[in-house]
C-alpha cells in the first residue's frame, strides 16, 4: 500500500501536532483525549479476556500465531509476565481466582532462580516472585526471588562493570555484548539489598547502569540495542544490535526500557544522573511518537512513521512515563502517558476477533529475523495493565511492585 508522507511532530505534551502531507492530504489526526472511562472499559476488556483464557494456559505464553498463545514450559525470558498479568487482574477484579492461578503458574519458574545463563532474571522473578512476596507475604517467594538475584549477579564483569547479557557464564560468544533491556532487570538486586541487606547486590545494578549511562544514549537521546565491550580487558568496542534496524538506528522497545529502568534506577538510589538519563531518552521518545501514539518498531527505520507497529512498546513507555511523570514532578510525561494508554485501548486491543487469546494486538517481537511481526506479546497485555492501573488503582500498584520513592543506598 503506498502511503503519503505525514508531518510527525509533537509538542513536549506529547500532543500531535496537525499538518498538510506532501500530496496536500490532512495529517493523521492526534489520539482522542484520554478518559479514565475509556481505561476501564479497556481493563474491564482485559480481566473479561483473562478470565476466559487463563483457565486453559498450562505453560507461559510467549507469542500469538494465529491469535492463539504459542507457549514455552520454562519460560524462556518472558515467563514471569504471565503470573505478572494475572496479578494485576486480581488486583483490578478482586476476583482470587486469579490470585490462585497466579501463583500457581508463578510456583513453575521455580527452577529457574539458578539459571546463571540469562541477564533476564528480573523480568522472570520481579512481576511474579516478588510480586508474590508483597502480595502474600509467603517468605518462600522473598527466598526465591534473592535466589534468583544470586544468580544474576554471577554474570557481572568487573572490568568492564556490567552484566553480561547473552550467552553461559563459559561461553566466549556474546561475553562482552551488553543490551539496554538489562536496565529491566536491575530492580532485582535492589530488592535483593533491601530485603537482605548486603549491598553487593544495589552496588553491581549502580556500576552496571552507571555504565549504561555512560555507553547507550546519544546526544538527542536515542539509544542503540545493543553495546559491545571487551570482556577480557572492559574496554568499549562500540554500539551494535540484534533488534533494532541497525547499530545506529533506535529500537522502540528498548527506548522504553531504557526509560522505565533508569527511571526505577533513580527511585531506588536518589541518584540525579539516572533521572537526568530518563528524563534525556523519554524526550526522545515523546518526539519520536507519531499523532497515533502507537510507537513503530524502530524510531529510525526507513520507512517509519508508516512501518510495522510495536503496541508492546507503547505500554513500557507508558509506564516508564507515569513513573517519570512521579520522580521528576513533571507533569507533561503523565499527559504522554495517558495518550498512551488511550491509544493502545482505542486501537490495539484485540475486542474484534472472538478468537484471540491475548489483550493486546499490533506487537512486534524481532522485526528484522522476521520473528513474530504485529502478533500479541505477554508483555504488551502486563505493562497494559499495569499502566492503566499505575492510574486507576497506584496504591494496588504500589503493593504489588513497590513505587516507592525514598532512596535507598548503596
């Protein structure tokens, strides 16, 4: 389909601005102005969804394919999503049905707290473990996820202070590749010095996004996927990708990680340089979002802002807007945030096919492997959720994940 170059600009309130295309066609109108109504229908939607679907998921979902969740019995590094989502229903809903299956499909990561080969603990361990704990107060969940944060720590390289993303503790390949999503996965070894008290933990997440701090954005703000560093010696190779268009382009998804982790980063140590970075890769972002809202996957791939979208980014960037919005005062990060959450509810939701098992439609997974483009993503379904309750219900919120802005140190 050819479609006629658009104006894509946006004010610092995240509010579309109109113009004239280059064949003289209006522009893409900006999202419809948020309502607290329009996220409730849209978290009623996702809890009615859920209490149709969960009942039948034996393993964790990763992806759709033909609408129907495709599924991994270990999780791969998307397993604490599903627990995740289900908490955040029983916390909409009050409905302990979802309580049970929570914890329940939480109980299956168990092994998974002595994986050493993976960065991705804390997006395994935090939405369910953790939650879990704060939900419950069950001390196995506390125990387990400490454990799971004793595995990550394991990856952390002191020279070139970071955590090693990819690959076994043994293994050279990918020994020095370090991503931004790792961002997401600090927050379990700040939990892990909370609850334990031994600083180890706090002090490799500070050295690690430190380090991010200093390698991932650039001037304006954008990041790339990926930075590769020497292991042996620490020293900076230079930026790469495996999601993004290219090394130099900017990925969406981990754009808004970036945001989200840095923001949490700052919550957790009173340190003004991580909210100066969140505040510098939001201000990207914001820019780089079209009159829909609904990020592309890759903010400078050729042929956005009329590419493949990424609806799962849209609801990272949500959340790691509101949270923003709380650290830094700044209201004008809400009001992005909630034109959000009112695009993916008005657009991206899955309320026309009877036949579809997630909440959320227009997700991309890998763009360039080709892998899983426009699909459903469990991801997309807990950040919508949890975005939507960061507004409707923040002290739920706050039990279940802790939005706590006193500093903790180092």
């Amino acid at each position: 389909m050819t479609v006629s170059r658009r104006t894509v600009l946006a004010t610092a309130t995240g509010v579309a601005m109109t113009g004239a295309t280059a064949t003289g066609a209006t522009a893409t109108p900006a999202v419809a102005a948020p309502s607290l109504r329009t996220l409730r229908e849209a978290a009623d939607y996702a809890v009615e969804k859920l209490r149709t679907v969960a009942p039948t998921v034996t393993a964790f979902p990763v992806g759709t394919k033909f609408e129907k969740w495709t599924y991994s019995q270990n999780g791969d590094w998307v397993g604490g999503f599903w627990p995740g989502t289900l908490w955040m229903a029983w916390l909409y809903s009050k409905d302990d049905d979802f309580r049970t299956l929570a914890l329940a499909s939480a109980r299956k990561l168990a092994p998974r707290r002595f994986d050493t080969g993976t960065h991705d603990l804390g997006f395994l361990f935090y939405p369910s473990w953790v939650t879990a704990w704060r939900l419950t107060g069950d001390d196995s969940w506390r125990t387990g996820a400490v454990e799971a944060a004793d595995s990550l720590i394991r990856r952390y390289n002191p020279r070139g202070r970071f955590l090693r993303a990819w690959g076994a503790l043994d293994d050279p390949q990918n020994a020095g590749r370090v991503i931004i999503d790792t961002m997401m996965n600090l927050d379990l070894l700040a939990f892990a010095t909370r609850e334990t008290g031994r600083s180890t933990y706090l002090d490799i997440a500070v050295e690690h996004a430190r380090t991010a701090r200093r390698v991932f954005p650039r001037p304006d703000g954008s990041t790339p996927h990926v930075y590769d560093f020497d292991p042996d010696s620490g020293a900076p190779v230079g930026p790469a990708t495996v999601q993004g268009y290219s090394p130099t382009s900017c990925w969406s998804r981990g754009q808004a990680w970036g945001v989200y982790g840095f923001t949490t980063m700052y919550r957790r140590t009173g340190d003004p340089q991580f909210l100066d970075t969140a505040r510098r890769l939001a201000d990207f972002a914001v820019r780089a979002l079209g009159p829909d809202h609904v990020p592309v996957w890759d903010y400078r791939a050729p042929q956005q802002p009329y590419d493949i979208k990424d609806a799962s980014a849209g609801a990272i960037l949500a959340c790691g807007l509101l949270d923003l919005a709380a650290a830094s005062g700044r209201s004008a990060y809400r009001t992005v945030a909630l034109r959000l959450l009112t695009a993916l509810a008005e657009t991206c939701l899955t309320r026309n096919s009877a036949r579809a098992d997630a909440v959320v439609a227009r997700c991309t997974r890998n763009r360039p492997a080709e892998d899983g483009v426009e699909i459903s993503l469990p991801y997309a379904d807990y950040y919508l959720l949890e975005g939507i309750l960061r507004v409707l219900l923040p002290q739920d919120v706050d039990r279940a994940i802790d939005l706590s802005m006193l500093p903790m140190t180092s």
